[in-house]
C-alpha cells in the first residue's frame, strides 16, 4: 500500500452497523464464504461491485454494534482499499486498522457520490475527488498507522518487531 489510494466510490448512509456489514447468520462461514453476504441487507450485488469500486463510502456511525473482526475482514477480503465516512464506530475502527484496512474521518463525506473517482492521500489528510474536482479536509493518519497498515495489520506488524 502506498500513501494514496485511487478508486471508486461505493456509497452507503448512516449508521451502517456490524450486522449490516457482515450478517451473523453467516458467522460460522469461512471469510471467503460469509463475503458473499456482506452489505447484502442493503445491496445484493456488493460482493460483485466491491472489488470494482474499492473506496467504501458512508456516513455517520459506521461500524456500531458488536465488535465482531469478520465485518472489516469481509471488506478487505472483497477488495475494499479504504473506507471513508464521517465517523466511525472506535471498535470497528481499531479492528479494521488491526487487520491492516485504512480507515478515514471526512466530514464532507456526504458530498461524495456513488461512483466518483476519489483520490484519498493519507498522510496529508486529503481526498480529491476527481469526479467533480472538488477536494474535502478528512483525518491525517498518523505515521505509526500508516506503517501497521503498510505491512498488513497488527499480527504481521507484531511479527515483524519481535524478529529483531
């Protein structure tokens, strides 16, 4: 992963939470498996969309509700790059940042539309979005971050330093 993701936007709503994002009927399902469900109470097709339209878009509260891990881990397996919303759920948040998944504050995420070309640069805490030239101030990650999600989340990240 670089410090910029270049993808289209899927859109959701608010308070988009865990059941929604990974259905708990398919829980006992391997990742591969319970992928073909996710977001599948608001949209059947996303599993075939996702991997097309790699930036996740939503509002406010995305993420609520248990902190199962399988509702980041269906996103990324999919081929979500990053999610972009308002505010997140903090237990999806941690999680999906755990499994190496950039996830991004923007206020203005509502002004995003289902579709656009965004460009989101971390570190300088900028989305453009090239759809409808416009740009939207969002959340800076943090070096430290950046690098657990550069080599893949906590556990290789965890391996990494006790080599040495």
């Amino acid at each position: 992963m670089s410090n910029m993701i270049r993808g289209k936007a899927i859109k959701f709503g608010d308070n988009i939470n865990t059941d929604i994002i990974s259905p708990p009927q398919y829980m006992e399902y391997t990742i591969q498996e319970c992928a073909k469900y996710a977001m599948s109470a608001l949209d059947p097709d996303f599993y075939k969309k996702a991997s097309q339209q790699t930036v996740l878009v939503a509002g406010k509260n995305f993420g609520s509700g248990s902190s199962r891990e399988t509702a980041p881990l269906t996103l990324k397996y999919l081929g979500t790059e990053v999610i972009v919303a308002e505010f997140f759920a903090r237990i999806f948040y941690r999680n999906a940042i755990n499994i190496g998944l950039p996830v991004i504050e923007c206020k203005e995420a509502g002004k995003i539309s289902e579709n656009d070309a965004l460009e989101v640069r971390f570190e300088e805490g900028k989305i453009y979005n090239l759809t409808k030239n416009e740009e939207y101030e969002c959340s800076k990650m943090p070096a430290n971050i950046l690098e657990l999600i550069k080599i893949g989340g906590l556990v290789p990240y965890l391996k990494k330093k006790f080599e040495k």
